[in-house]
C-alpha cells in the first residue's frame, strides 16, 4: 500500500481526466515490436455498432446540419484589446496542484518566437501567471480579472473549468486555449481552442458522429484486430459518459461494463465481477489515486491488458512505490511522449534549453508548449489588420488548418471544426523496469 503522503502528491489529476477519450491498459499479454504505424483503417475488422473517425481535415459539409450559435461579427467590435503596434498580451491561468509548472511550456515558445521576431510584426507578452489550485471559486475570480484587464488571451489549463468560467471568456471574446477537456472548448462556445480539439461533446448533438475513435486504433494496432474489451468507470457524471462513449465506440466488442461506486473501486472487487469473462483489455477510467492504488493487483490477476487513462505523468515513476505498483502496465497519452525522442520531443527541448528549463518535461509543459504554438499559428495566419475580429473570422469563419508536422506532435486540426472534433492522436506505453516505454509511437487517424 503506497503511503498517503505520496498519494497527496497526485490529487486533482482526477478532474482532468475524468473525461479524456484515452483509456490504458496493462497486463500480461505479449509486447509485440511496433515502430512503424500500419493503416488501421484498412485493416480492422468492424465493431458493431461503430462510427467513423473523420480525417484531419474534415469536411465542414459533414456538419452543417448542426446548429451553431449564431455570432454577428457586426458586434464584434474592432477592438484591440491586449494588442499594440509591437505587442500582444497573454495571461495564464493554471490549477498548479496539478499543473505545476504549465507557464514554463509557455514560455519556451514564446522565447523562441520572440527572438524570431515574433508573429504578425508582434512580440508576444506574458502579462501574468495565475494559480487557482483548482478551486472553481478562484478559477472565476482570475477570469473575472483577465477579461477586464488588456489582455488578448488566455492560455487556460485548469482542473476547474466550468461551463460559468469559459461563458464568461466567450461572452467578453477572449480566446483561450489549452486542453479541450471541459464542455467550454466545444460547441457552441467558439472562443476555446483545444491544441487537439474538442474532447467533451457529451452534450453535443455531433456526439455520435465524432466519437474519438483513438484507443481502439492504438489497441487494434497492438493486436492485429478490434479486441475484447471490459470498461471499468466510476458511477458519477463522468463515469457514465465514459460508459456511454465506450458503448458507441466498441459495440459488440464491449463484453462487460462496470460503473463502480467509490467503495467499489478496489482489485478484489473487480476482479469478482470480471471473474470467467473472457476479453483482451480491461479499459479504467477510476481516477489517479485509485489507479495507482489497484493497478498492480489487477495486472498480475488479470490475463490480458489493464488499460489506464492516467498514470502518463513523467516524473511519476521516480517514486520506487508508486512505479512498482505501475509496473508491466500500459498507459494512453493524448500528449505526445518524450520518450519517443522524435521531432516534438525535439522542438521543445530546445525551446525548454533556450530558457535554462528542465530536460525532462511534465505533461503541463507540453501542453502549455502545443497550446500556445496554436495560438501563434492562428495569429502568423492572418493577413487583415490584427484584432479581436479578424482573428475570429479566420479561426472560426475561413479556418486555419493547424499542421505543426513535427513526427510524433499533435495531429492536423483545422480550426472553424475544432470546436466538433478531436484530432485524434495518442500514444501507447507500458511500464517496464520502472520507465515508461512506447509500445504504438503517437499516431494520427490515417486519411
């Protein structure tokens, strides 16, 4: 049993999860060598009943029966809030109980773009990093402040985002970007921009045709076909849109779902109810903590694959305790690993050496690195004089497709559907002798 005080090092990962697409597994089940990423498309079998992945660059046409909200760009004043003749302002607002050090990807970005001479004859200015350590009260507070201060932009990448806090930023026209786990990045809020898109449509009528079709491509690539598979999710909110997403993505292929109550979350009890049922992966989604504290029991009880949604936190594994319970598990990462050594993981450790900062980098660095790289591409995009307004028209009217083509970085997305989709790419790895190794190198859905 690991001690508490090393569980306390991981609380609040839980409300970031909580809806993330990805769910891991680990076990025993033979590690093939998998470099090369083969055409999933072409060769899996069909999971009844199963959407379609979109490509990455989809055609609006495939949405235009959905009702959007109506935005008159008349409105939009031609305001240039938080832009200068030779600057654009940006603020950041983090929960640091969870993402530390999320500023530090910020900045390394913007470094490298500043000495290159910036964006739109610009340099980008970082006004002011906040903490609202993951308290939704503090998280509307800091919002409140920004949207009444000369900023363009925010960089949000908060365990607190609520439908009040992003309505607030869309109704005051500030972008913000980050992570596009909470409803705020997705329809019919077009003022967050996820760098891989939207990943909450739970509450969207495109739900069912944009499932995020990433864990059975990474899985199916594993096994050389669409596997058995049994969901282990909580019994809140969160839980049962996992449950249901997992339903419409598997099909017949989902053998058994759990949707566990908080003191059912333990090995034994899981194993008593998955008892002779035979599948492939056990796909969890029950929190950073409980993970952590089930997992290895699981993996050496459970034939195949105990798949997480959680547990890919560089630095996680320094703790001996916590990496033995990991240990021969697999983990999905939405966030392209630095393990991989390949050109994402190049460009920002060279941003990360430019600015004297670590050479191991958390996924918060990461994020806070691809997120604001978003922001720049939109803004080098456009051509008009600079404002609020024109950077709506082309972000959410013409639309930038956002292509860093850097080997294992985040995937194509075009940016007028970023608010309906997922980009799509994600990574499998597993832990052996106590460090995260790729198992499917991150991929991006095949056109």
């Amino acid at each position: 049993m690991m001690q508490e005080t090393n569980i306390g090092k991981l609380n609040g990962a839980i409300a970031l999860f909580v809806v993330v697409l990805f769910l891991n597994a680990c076990g025993s089940a033979e590690l093939p060598n998998l470099i090369e990423v083969p055409s999933v498309e072409e060769s899996l079998p069909t999971a009844e009943p199963q959407s379609s992945q979109p490509a990455s660059t989809p055609d609006p046409g495939d949405f235009q029966d959905i009702e959007q909200e109506s935005i008159e760009l008349d409105n939009l004043a031609r305001n240039k809030r938080g832009i200068t003749d030779d600057a654009i302002s940006i603020g950041i607002i983090k929960s640091g109980n969870v993402f530390q050090d999320v500023e530090v990807g910020v900045q390394a970005r913007v470094f490298r773009l500043n000495e290159n001479g910036g964006v739109n004859n610009r340099k980008i200015e970082i006004v002011d990093v906040v903490d609202d350590s993951g308290d939704p009260d503090l998280l509307l507070t800091a919002v409140e402040d920004f949207v009444n201060r000369d900023v363009f932009a925010l960089i949000l990448l908060s365990s607190a985002v609520s439908q009040e806090s992003t309505d607030l930023l869309a109704d005051n026209n500030m972008p913000f970007f980050g992570w596009g786990f909470s409803e705020g990045f997705c329809e019919p809020n077009k003022w967050g921009f996820g760098f891989n898109g939207c990943q909450n449509l739970s509450n969207s009528a495109l739900a069912d045709q944009t499932i995020d079709q990433s864990t059975m491509r990474l899985l199916s690539i594993f096994y050389g076909r669409v596997p058995q598979v049994i969901s282990v999710t909580t019994s809140d909110p969160a839980g049962k849109a996992m449950t249901i997403q997992n339903e419409r993505l598997w099909g017949n292929n989902l053998v058994k779902s759990l949707q566990l109550e908080s003191n059912q979350i333990t090995a034994g009890y899981i194993l008593g109810e998955i008892d002779a049922i035979e599948a492939d992966v056990l796909l969890m989604s029950v929190g950073l903590d409980e993970t952590v504290e089930i997992k290895h029991e699981l993996v050496m009880n459970f034939s195949g694959m105990v798949v997480d949604d959680v547990t890919y936190l560089p630095g996680i594994l320094q703790d001996y305790e916590i990496s033995a319970e990991l240990e021969g598990g697999y983990v999905l990462s939405q966030i392209p690993p630095q393990e991989e050594y390949r050109g994402a993981t190049t460009e920002i450790m060279t941003g990360l050496s430019q600015i004297d900062g670590p050479q191991i980098y958390s996924q918060a660095i990461s994020v806070g690195y691809w997120s604001t790289d978003l922001l720049i591409a939109i803004i080098g995009s456009i051509t008009d004089e600079f404002s609020v307004k024109s950077f709506f028209e082309k972000a959410n009217i013409e639309g930038y497709l956002y292509d860093p083509q850097f080997s294992g970085g985040p995937c194509p997305l075009q940016t007028a559907l970023s608010h309906q989709i997922s980009s799509g790419g994600a990574a499998l790895l597993q832990v052996r002798g106590g460090v995260f190794r790729p198992v499917v190198n991150f991929n991006c859905p095949q056109n």
